[in-house]
C-alpha cells in the first residue's frame, strides 16, 4: 500500500480539489483524440489473461487550457482495437484486433474505418492481419501502405491502400524466426512496433522476442509488391525493442526497451545508426518496483523525453540536450495502474503540454500538465474500460 503522502495519493488529491472547487476554464481550441481499448480476453506475451471490458475504440477531446477531456462518441463492434492511428486529414481510422483468431483462421484482423462530414463513422474495410494477435500499426507518408505488427506470429505485414480506402490484396509478409535469452517471453520472435525509416528507404521494426531492429522495404517487381529485409541489428540480449521515436531536427532517435526497461539512444550518419546511449526507463525511487516500460514519445521541441512505466506507474521524463542526449529530469504518477500508453498533446500559445494517459488495468484516462518548469499537475479524468492506446488527432 502507497503511503498517504506518496506521489500518487497528491496527484489524487490534487484531481479531488480541482473537481470540487475549481469552475471549469473553457477554449475554443481542443485536441481530439481516439482511445484505443480491449474487450473481451486477451493473452499476454508473459502469459498472464487479462480480461478487457472497454467497449471499442472511443473518440474524445481535451480542452488545451483546462486540460477537461470530453468523450464525444464510441465506435463499437470492433474486437480488442488495442492499437488505433488516423490518416492526416481524420478522415479514415484504421485499428488492429488483437486476436488470435479471425474468421476460423490463426490471425487477428484491421478494420478501416470513413468519417462522414457529419462526424458520423462507418466501417469500410476489415481484413485478416496475417497474424496473430496483432498490436502496432503505421500508415505510411504517402498514406499508400499500412504496415501491421503481429506480436503473436512475429510477423510484419503490409498493406497497399486502394483509392476506394479499400486495403488491396494480397498482403505482403515479412516472418521473423529464431529466439532471444528469456525463455518465457523471448521464446520466438515478437513484433512490437513499425516506423518510418529516416536515414534510409523503408520502415524500421522493432522485434522484441529477436531483441532486433531491422529495416524492411516495400518495392514493386516484375509486377508484384515485395516486402524484404535489407538490414538488421541487435540489442543487449533480454532487452526486448519496443517502440520508437525520432528527434524533431537532429538524426537520432530513441528506442524503449520493454524488458530491459532502457532507453537506447542511436545517432545516424552516411546512413549507419550507432548507439550513443543507453539510459534507464526509472529514476532511482522508482527501482524497486517490477516493472515494463512501455510508450515513448518526444516533445516538438526535441527538449523533453517522455516514457511510461507499468510496475512503477509513472512517466519518465527527461530532459534532451542540443546533442540530443538524455538525462532524467524526474517522474510523473500515472494517476492509476499500468501506464499502457500516453499521449503528448501541446499547446505551442502557452508552452503546457498535457499529457493524456491511459491506465489499462484502474479503467481510466488521466489528462496532466506538464510545464516547460517541470512541473506537473492533474487535470482531469475520464472512465474507460481498459484503455491501451491514445492516438492524437
């Protein structure tokens, strides 16, 4: 049991008061948003069940002067939607279903989805993922290609996007093999996450049962789509590569490791990344506690880091200097259990970001500032059944 005066029982007390007493400021500017969120059981990479009650992917804003977070409307029907993103205009959703089985098939599926002038959604595509239990997507520049993660599989996929929205057949595969060092979660191969590839052509892919980062490239040959390997490197073995972001000027970017629960800092030049640093995911009074790191996201301003933890239930911050090093400024509670993701929502008139965090396993989404000074305030809170995904507007 947390202490009466720990960090967490403040920030409760602080959304208490703030509830109670304050009138609510409003602004005519608002970040929208989309939760991602699981529905009905799922299986872990460690083996655990969890059972998700959220009702399917949520649509909701937040106020950027109040930082009050207001659902707009659900989008049902879908299965476990743990992983949501949206094409630049808002205009299409696209959502993973982390499933094991689709179709009486060995694999988890993704749906598109059309937004109406109306605000209105309808589902305009929905096929098998090529894999199971499907967890990450990327919808490339061009918003020609959706990549697909299958963590289950291990396996990448790629879709080409028609015209009509439509996601064109037949996907193209990437499937990893082999195994890292922890036998319980390493046991095979664990594509978590795809990204833009910036020092080169493609997309990186982090994997963490392999402990490998690769560069994969979708070309078209002799009239069919290929997608190929063309390089790879590795991580210190059981440190499990889960997710990555990239400065906003400088040619670094930074990779959460999930079991190592480190941040590995890469610095690319002639097109060859190295790794300049190797951080950890907690601060000090966070240590003793069993923990993943998880989401990691980087401030526009390429001056602040940010990555969750779900043991510790914190976000790390750090501070980035001009060489794009790191340093841990210090922690922010999640206000709840198991800081699955989180989102960085800024207001470039005030300097307050506000950070959007969804706790998978206390239902809930917290809304918290954090100033340029460091300091970090709750805002607001809203009730969602098993939130896994924020994904700004």
């Amino acid at each position: 049991m947390r202490s009466e005066g720990s960090a967490e029982s403040v920030i409760r007390r602080t959304l208490s008061d703030k509830r109670r007493g304050r009138r609510s400021r409003m602004s005519k500017e608002r970040q929208e948003f989309l939760i991602g969120t699981y529905t009905e059981t799922v299986i872990f990479g460690d083996g655990s069940r969890f059972i998700g009650n959220g009702q399917g992917i949520y649509w909701a804003d937040i106020d950027m002067v109040s930082g009050k977070i207001r659902l707009k409307q659900i989008i049902e029907g879908i299965k476990n939607p743990s992983y949501v993103c949206a094409d630049k205009a808002g205009k299409r959703i696209y959502a993973v279903s982390e499933l094991e089985e689709y179709e009486g098939h060995k694999s988890g599926a993704v749906s598109v989805y059309e937004v109406g002038e109306d605000g209105s959604v309808k589902l305009l595509d929905r096929k098998a993922s090529m894999g199971t239990n499907p967890c990450h997507l990327y919808l490339d520049e061009t918003e020609g290609i959706l990549y697909i993660s299958n963590y289950g599989s291990g396996s990448a996929c790629a879709y080409r996007i028609g015209q009509d929205g439509c996601l064109k057949e037949p996907a193209m595969v990437i499937r990893h093999h082999g195994h890292s060092i922890d036998e319980e979660r390493q046991e095979g191969p664990h594509v978590h996450s795809i990204h833009p590839c910036r020092f080169a052509e493609g997309v990186l892919v982090c994997d963490l049962g392999l402990d490998k980062i690769s560069r994969c490239v979708v070309r078209e040959q002799d009239g069919q789509w290929l997608f190929t390997e063309e390089e790879s490197w590795m991580t210190k073995p059981g440190y499990g590569p889960r997710m990555l972001v990239y400065h906003p000027v400088l040619p670094i970017f930074y990779v959460v490791q999930e079991m190592g629960n480190r941040v590995l800092v890469y610095e690319y030049g002639n097109g060859t990344p190295q790794q300049v640093q190797d951080v950890s995911s907690l601060v000090t009074e966070d240590g003793g506690n069993f923990n993943t790191a998880a989401e990691i996201r980087i401030h526009s301003s390429g001056t602040r880091l940010y990555v969750s933890n779900r043991g510790a239930d914190c976000i790390t911050v750090y501070d980035v200097d001009g060489a794009g090093r790191i340093g841990p400024n210090g922690s922010i509670p999640s206000g709840g259990k198991t800081p699955r993701c989180f989102a960085a929502a800024e207001n470039t008139e005030s300097g307050n970001t506000f950070l959007v965090i969804a706790n998978q396993d206390s239902d809930q989404l917290l809304s918290v500032k954090h100033t340029d000074c460091h300091m970090a305030e709750a805002e607001d809170e809203l009730q969602v059944g098993s939130p896994v995904c924020v994904w700004l507007l």
